[in-house]
C-alpha cells in the first residue's frame, strides 16, 4: 500500500489559512502528515489541528521535501518565490494568489464550473478570487441551459477579504467612533496605497489598485478570471468592487444578458434549484433572500432576489451571497484537492 498524502499549507496563521485548516478538518480530508507554513514572524507558534497541536515552520524551499499537496495562501510574493520549489520537489500546489491565474498553462479551477481544466496542469492550478467564485457558481449553470453573454456586477465584498488586520481595523474602527475616541485608518483599502480611508460606517469603492483604464485590479480579476473559467474569450463583463463594514460574507448584485428572449425568471429559478453548491433563497412573500450574516461559516453560494429586467427580455437580476473565506478561498482549494484525488491525478 502506498503512503497517504503529506499536505503543506502555506500561510496557516492567516485569515485565509485558518480556514484551510477548519475545512480539511470538517472535510476529514484524509493525509498522513501536515505542515504548517507561514513567515519567520509566525514561526513557533502553535495551532491545532483534529485536537493535536503543530509548530507552524517558516517556508523555505526545503519545506517542500515530500510534500504532495500544498495549498498557497500567504500572498502573490510568495507563491512567486516558493510555489515553483514546492513543484519542482515533486507537489501540486493550489494557489490562491493572482500569481498564476492568468498563466496560460496554469488552469483556474472551480470545480462546479471547469473540473476537467484539472486534466491539464503543470503542477500549479489556481484558485480564483473569492467574488469571481461565487458568481461563476450560480450563473454556471443558466450558461449551460439558455446561453450567456453578458454580466455586469456590483460587489458588497467583507473586510476579512483583505486578511486579518483589515478585520481588526473594522473593530478598532468601529468601537473608537462608538466611544467618540481617535483613529487612525492604516489598513483600507490597500495597505500599500498612499491614502487610508475609514471603513467603519463607511463604503469604500476601491478594492485593491486603480488600472490605467480605471478600473482596479479586483475588478479586473473579476472581468478576466469569469472570461478564462467559462472559456469564453467573448463574454462581456462589467464590474465594480466595493468594500463594506462587514467582517465576512461577499454579496454581489448581478445583472446578465442571456441567449434566449423566451426564458422566465421561473425557469432560472428552478435551474439554481438544483444546482450543484447553490442553495436557492428566494422568496419576496416571506422576504427570503440571502444575507451574508446567514452565509458565514457556510460552504455553499446563495442565490436570490431572481427577476426579469423590465426592458430586455433576456436580461436578469440576482443577488449572490457566500462566505469569502470558504467558497471564495479555503473551500474551493481543498475541493480542488478532492477533485485531484477522485480524478487520480494526485
Ligand atoms: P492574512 O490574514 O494577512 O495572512 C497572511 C498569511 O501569509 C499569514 O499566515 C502570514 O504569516 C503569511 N505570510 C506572509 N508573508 C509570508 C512570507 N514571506 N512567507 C510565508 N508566509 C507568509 O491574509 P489572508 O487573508 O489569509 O490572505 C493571504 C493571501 O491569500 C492574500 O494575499 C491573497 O493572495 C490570498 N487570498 C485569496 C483570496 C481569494 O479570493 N481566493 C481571498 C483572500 C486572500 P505570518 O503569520 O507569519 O505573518
Ligand atoms: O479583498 C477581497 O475581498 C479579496 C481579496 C483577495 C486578495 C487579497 C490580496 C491579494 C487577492 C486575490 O486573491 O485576488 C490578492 C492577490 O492578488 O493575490
């Protein structure tokens, strides 16, 4: 019999990394051997695993020493600098960074859409950003029944997108205004930009850097990465991406063009019905709809809010919910893992 799988997670103290380890738990997904990697800072530290405790290790090339599946989630600098040396000693490395998504040799899965784009990696397969997720998830299946060929989404996205300390500015934030206290905003939108602006009590419509065209580079991901997962080159996407005080749970008001003039919005609701990781919430006479409060801590994407357009006969309206952190992140890569192991490629 041969050895069960050794799995690294790269970046195991972060918010995204957290929830790596709570779903290979809750998913008793079965390995032999778990290493936990983060930077120099972090390493020593201990977190737990089933009930056992583990020294979380800096990542350094030798890490990667036997390792068979390593999910990435510490930043693009580092999938940059370690996920070819993790593959190089022999790894699949799912990568939940931008690093890679657009690599033409590199597949951008998301198994309820393109699992079979798992057939053709060269060691890395990517993770796509938590809102493309989500979307990808609940207009899938209306693609494959009536034809898609444009969207155009506005995003309500969490703080906990940005990671860890954007969750404790929002609380920092928030409980300084409360008690009429002094603040300094450091962290939103963008650590690394010139200006920081209050996300307490606020909505901020810059997710990540501006683009010369003007839109920013969340946005962007989002246009690109729904093209390269749908394989279709041609479909027109819009997006605005904008940050609210929510810790956890990306809402998106989406309106698409379908192929057909003759569908209801009956029809759509009956195809996300049965659709695979959809949980349909829809119901304006008991105001059933889907909330991001109700989605945290949950793996599925939820969709409501279906209508008609008043003017176009293939135009719709949803509103899609998930937990950023699991479908949009964690969930989706160790899924892509247990894609691997079904399909045998790993
Ligand atoms: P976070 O809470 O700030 O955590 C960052 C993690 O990366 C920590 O474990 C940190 O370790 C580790 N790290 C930082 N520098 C490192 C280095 N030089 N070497 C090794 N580990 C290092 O951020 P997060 O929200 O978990 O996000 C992490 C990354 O995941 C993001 O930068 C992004 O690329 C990706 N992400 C993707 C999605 C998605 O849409 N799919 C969503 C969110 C995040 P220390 O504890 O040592 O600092
Ligand atoms: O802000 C969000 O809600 C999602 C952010 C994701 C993110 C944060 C920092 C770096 C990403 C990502 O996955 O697209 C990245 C990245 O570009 O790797």
């Amino acid at each position: 019999m041969g050895r069960g799988l050794h799995v690294a997670v790269v970046g195991a103290t972060g918010a995204v990394g957290q929830q790596m380890l709570k779903t290979l738990e809750e998913r008793n997904f079965e390995l032999d051997k778990l290493i936990l990697l983060s930077s120099k800072r972090s390493a020593g530290k201990q977190l737990t695993y089933k009930g056992e405790k583990y020294t979380v290790q800096e990542a350094v090339p030798e890490s990667f020493e036997g390792v068979d599946i390593a999910l990435f989630s510490a930043g693009g600098s580092v999938s940059q600098a370690l996920a070819h040396e993790a593959v190089k000693r022999g790894a699949i490395v799912i990568d939940n960074t931008s690093a890679f998504r657009m690599d033409q040799n590199t597949p951008l899965v998301v198994p309820e859409v393109n699992e079979a784009d798992l057939h053709h990696h060269n060691g890395i397969i990517a993770n796509p950003n938590c809102s493309t997720i989500q979307m990808v998830v609940a207009l899938e299946p209306i693609r494959k029944a009536f034809g898609l060929n444009k969207i155009i989404v506005s995003t309500y996205q969490a703080v906990s997108g940005a990671g860890n300390e954007a969750v404790k500015e929002l609380y920092d934030q928030t409980e300084a205004i409360l008690n009429n206290k002094p603040f300094d905003a450091q962290i939103m939108p963008v650590k690394s930009d010139e200006k920081h602006y209050q996300i307490a009590f606020n909505a901020i419509p810059q997710i990540d850097k501006f683009q010369e065209n003007g839109f920013t580079f969340e946005e962007m991901k989002m246009i690109n990465e729904t093209k390269k997962i749908m394989h279709m080159p041609e479909l027109q996407v819009s997006a605005t991406c904008v940050r609210l005080p929510i810790a956890t749970g990306h809402s998106e008001a989406v309106y698409i063009e379908i192929d057909r003039h003759d569908v209801t919005a009956e029809d759509i609701k009956n195809l996300l019905k049965d659709a695979p990781g959809v949980i349909l919430q829809d119901n304006p006479a008991e105001q059933l709809y889907p909330m991001p409060a109700d989605a945290v801590g949950k793996r599925d994407v939820f969709v409501g809010r279906v209508r008609k357009d008043l003017d176009r006969p293939n135009g719709f309206h949803l509103w899609i919910v998930s937990d950023n952190l699991l479908k949009g992140a964690a969930w989706n890569s160790v899924q892509v893992a247990e894609s691997l192991k079904a399909l045998n490629l790993v």
